[in-house]
C-alpha cells in the first residue's frame, strides 16, 4: 500500500488479566488511531447485575436461558466511557463492586453465556476500526484479528491499580483483601473449561509493571503502524 493510500481500518484486541491496564490502554489507543473501543468486561458485569436483583440461581441453565432472553442489554461508548444499560436503566455505576466482579467471573464460565455474548461481541466490530478487551478476544470472538495484545503486569501493579479503580468508586478496602480477590478472579478465568484467559499464540505479550500507559501505547502503535 502507497503512502497515500488510506489506512485499513483493523480489528485490535487486548487481553489480560485484571489490573493489568487493559481498559486506559484501549481507550488511549482506540483516541490515537480515531478507532471505538469496546469493553467487552462489561457485558459480563452487565449480565452479573441482572443475575443479581433478579436472584436468578446462575447455576440452573433454563433459569439463566429465560433471564438472558429476556434481558435488554446494551453497551455503548459515551465521551470514551463504557456505558451499560440494563432493560434501558443506566446501571453503569453500580458495575464495578467487588461482589459484581466476582459474580461475574462466575457467570462467564458458564457455556450458556458465552454463546449468548459471542455474536453480540463480533457484531461490534463491523468493518473494522475497532479496540476490543477482555479475556479471549485475541483467541475466541477474534482469532483472525490484525493485531493482538497480552497486557500482564505483577500481582503488586495490579493490586495498587483496582486499589485505586476502588478507592474512586468509594469501595477501597483492605488492600490485602483486594489482591485475595483479584488473584481469586483470575484463577477462575484462567482455569475455566470454556474460552479461558490466555494469549493467543501470535499475540504480543507486553509487561506494563514499569510502563506509563503512554509508553505501552507507543509500543502497540509501532506494531500496529507496521500493519496498516
Ligand atoms: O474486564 P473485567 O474485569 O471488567 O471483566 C469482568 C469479568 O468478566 C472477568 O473476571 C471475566 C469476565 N470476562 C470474560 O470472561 N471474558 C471477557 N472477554 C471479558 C471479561
């Protein structure tokens, strides 16, 4: 492709455990390239809020198949936030609790939504022009993507981050009990049978302990750059 010639519009994933940054980086990304961002993070938690006042017991499928059909879930991006809206109620602020992340981790190693949020997730991306994030983006919703990325950092980077995220939210607690459920969270999500968090064999794995999330930008650009 000529210098002139317009730029592909590509599909860009990021995955990763929690904390590792996934979130700041794709919005700074998506801005940088003029790309929408999808956290995809959120459907899951959108899905946990519903299970939750409904007092679905998530482990019963026709329950859940009844509560997922039913339920009007909607993600969208406004002024670069990820905004839920639940059967049309805003419930975005009340998505980052402890016990809704815990909850849902659990719902998300359950076949019966992963198969519900699968087309939901790829029609998002359209034509392209798209950051996505989540656990098994790079090797499940999509495993043909133009670039792909394994954001990691070390359990104490990621700790202080969700410290903070919690602290924000007025939720910060213990800091101790913050690692306990972070290290809990990504065990389920590492060990589930179904689309369970790991790298996709070509995707770059980058360490973001010691890197400003400009810096891991600049990175992903380089290679990006390089395939556009
Ligand atoms: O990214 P997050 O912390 O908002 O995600 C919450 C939970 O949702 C996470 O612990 C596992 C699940 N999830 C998933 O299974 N697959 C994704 N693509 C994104 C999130």
């Amino acid at each position: 492709m000529g210098p002139s010639s317009p730029k592909r519009r590509l599909v860009i994933t990021i995955d990763g455990p929690a904390g590792a940054g996934k979130s700041t980086t794709a919005r700074q990304l998506a801005s940088r390239l003029g790309y929408t961002y999808l956290d995809t993070g959120a459907l899951y938690r959108g899905i946990a809020w519903k299970v939750k006042i409904s007092g679905v017991d998530y482990s019963n499928t026709n329950q859940l198949e009844r509560l997922l059909s039913t339920m009007d879930l909607r993600v969208s991006l406004q002024n670069g936030e990820t905004r839920v809206l639940v059967d049309s109620n805003d419930v975005t602020a009340q998505l980052r609790s402890p016990d809704i992340s815990r909850l849902a981790s659990s719902v998300a190693a359950i076949p019966t939504v992963r198969e519900w949020a699968l087309p939901i997730q790829q029609r998002c991306a359209g034509t392209g022009g798209i950051v996505v994030e989540g656990r098994d983006i790079g090797t499940c919703v999509f495993p043909d993507a133009d670039a792909k990325f394994f954001l990691d950092a070390d359990v104490k980077t990621r700790t202080n981050r969700r410290f903070q995220d919690e602290l924000k939210v007025g939720q910060g607690g213990d800091r101790r009990k913050v690692q306990d459920q972070l290290l809990a969270r990504d065990a389920q999500d590492r060990s589930r049978k179904i689309a369970p968090l790991k790298p996709a064999p070509d995707a770059v794995v980058i360490d973001s302990s010691l890197l400003t999330v400009g810096q891991v930008v600049d990175k992903m650009m380089e290679i990006i750059s390089a395939r556009r």
